[in-house]
C-alpha cells in the first residue's frame, strides 16, 4: 500500500484571492502559534523539488511543507508534509469539524503525492512524473509526434492482445507491420442537416448557478462534488444544516447539461433530490 504525504483539503473559502494570504489563512487556523501567523511580515519559505538548500518548514508543529491551492477550484488545496505519520496527524486531529470562516473543511488523503511531496520520498518517481508532463507539453503542440505518439499506443496495445491469443513473435511482427503501414483514416466532419433543430436552453431560469435540495442527512461536499463533476465546475457550496449545495458552473449551458443528465429529480443514494436553476 502506498503511503502518501499529501493531503486534499475541501470546502474552503475561495478568498482570500493571494496564495500568500490564502497560505496565512489556514496556518492561522491550524496553529495561531506558527510564526508566519504572529509576524505576517515573514517571507513564506519557497523550497525546490531540486537541490541542496536546506528544506524549511511552513509550520514545525505539524510537519507542513507546503500549501498549494488548486488553480480551477480555488476552494481546494492540497497541503504536503514531511512524511505519511505526519499527515496521518494532522487528518487524525483535522477531519472532524474543523471550520474556517465558518465552512466544514473536509480532510482526506490525496490520490497522489505532489511534486514537493515525491521531492522529499521519492527523487527517482519525481523524475520520471516531471519527465512524462515535459513529453505531454511537447505532443500538445506537434501534430505529428502526437499521432505517432498514438500509433505507438495502440501497436503495443496490439501486440499485448495478440500474445494472449497464443501468436508467435513472428507472425505478431508480421501483423504489427502491416497495420503500421496503413494510412490513418483521418474522419470527414460532420454536416450539419436541414430538418435539425438547434438545441435550446431550458428558459426557466437560466442561470449557471444549480440549486440542489432534498440531499440525505449525511450528504459530504466530495460526494456532491463527484455526482456534478463536470470540466466547467467551479465550485460546489454545501449548507449541511438546510440539506441543499449551490453547484456553480462556468457558463449557463453547461449548468443545463449537468441538469438534463440527471433530471429535476433524480434518485440518488436511496434518497430523491431536487435540482434546479437557483434565482
């Protein structure tokens, strides 16, 4: 099992805007006796995932050695450590009813270390993960090195099928060639008909904004997260108390996708909630 030692923080306050004071923020509710809380005029550390520089530590107590806020959903962070007992620790001491503004922040380990995170367990996976985002910057703006990038892919994809078949290494090389040689079918686009209709927005009332209400009494922020994800999500807003979340999208159309999906009313975890335009 894989130890991590980062954790994903949600529910937090999109503001302040300042990653700095974003960063001062949280080390004033997790300890009002970090010194980067009692003199505010103290330079954040800045550590590198490279190099010999002494590492420095955001807050000593609980082991933190950076906080890192999620770019699309400012209402996230991630918070990485020194190792897994300490953020074991600080989950133990956190995850219940820690509140900052007054919002439940959710506590949970990350799916993945961050790059400063491998930086201080893992050297030679941090040299591997930032060598394959150099490669996927690279095929995002070469054409070319992207198709063979997927012709590469789906030959090895090939030849793994092929050996469960029983195929012997020559007649796998000869089937690999051959399909290597053909010519990529490059697909015409679609025309538009005649007799289609343009879709249309739901009129009543269109806002981006998404009221869910009804939820179950132990409805969580990630759980409504995952059931609304969406790439145009921005942020989810949970009121425990009223058992209803705002679900707020970047544009109109994309708050009615995610209502159309799933209904005014849709069945779920047993229980049937209601979702609609917010006014």
């Amino acid at each position: 099992m894989v130890e991590y030692n980062c954790l994903y923080l949600t529910n937090l306050p999109r503001r302040p805007g300042s990653n700095a004071n974003f960063t001062g923020l949280l080390l004033k509710h997790i300890n009002p006796d970090n010194k980067f809380v009692i003199d505010p005029s103290l330079p954040l550390p800045v550590n590198e995932t490279f190099g010999n520089g002494p590492l420095r530590l955001l807050d000593e107590k609980f082991g933190i050695i950076q906080i890192s806020r999620s770019i699309r959903l400012q209402n996230q962070c991630f918070i990485t450590f020194m190792n897994h007992e300490s953020a074991t620790s600080f989950k133990t001491k956190f995850e219940h009813d820690w509140k900052v503004k007054g919002r439940l922040i959710e506590v949970q380990f990350a799916t993945k270390n961050s790059l400063m995170g491998l930086a201080v367990t893992d050297q030679g996976l941090l040299h591997h993960v930032l060598k394959k985002r150099q490669f996927q910057r690279k095929i995002s703006t070469d054409e070319n090195l992207k198709r063979t990038h997927r012709l590469q892919r789906r030959l090895r994809r090939l030849r793994c099928k092929l050996r469960k078949k029983g195929l012997s290494v020559e007649e796998i090389d000869k089937i690999v060639e051959t399909v290597k040689d053909q010519k990529p079918q490059v697909s015409e686009p679609r025309k538009k008909l005649a007799s289609e209709k343009p879709v249309t927005l739901r009129d009543n009332p269109p806002n981006k904004i998404l009221l869910v209400q009804n939820l179950p009494q132990d409805t969580t922020h990630g759980a409504i997260t995952e059931l609304f994800q969406s790439t145009a999500l921005v942020e989810v807003r949970l009121v425990a108390v009223r058992r209803l979340a705002f679900v707020e999208y970047e544009s109109i159309e994309a708050a009615a996708s995610i209502r159309d999906k799933l209904g005014a009313n849709h069945s779920w975890n047993n229980h049937q909630i209601n979702i609609k335009f917010a006014r």
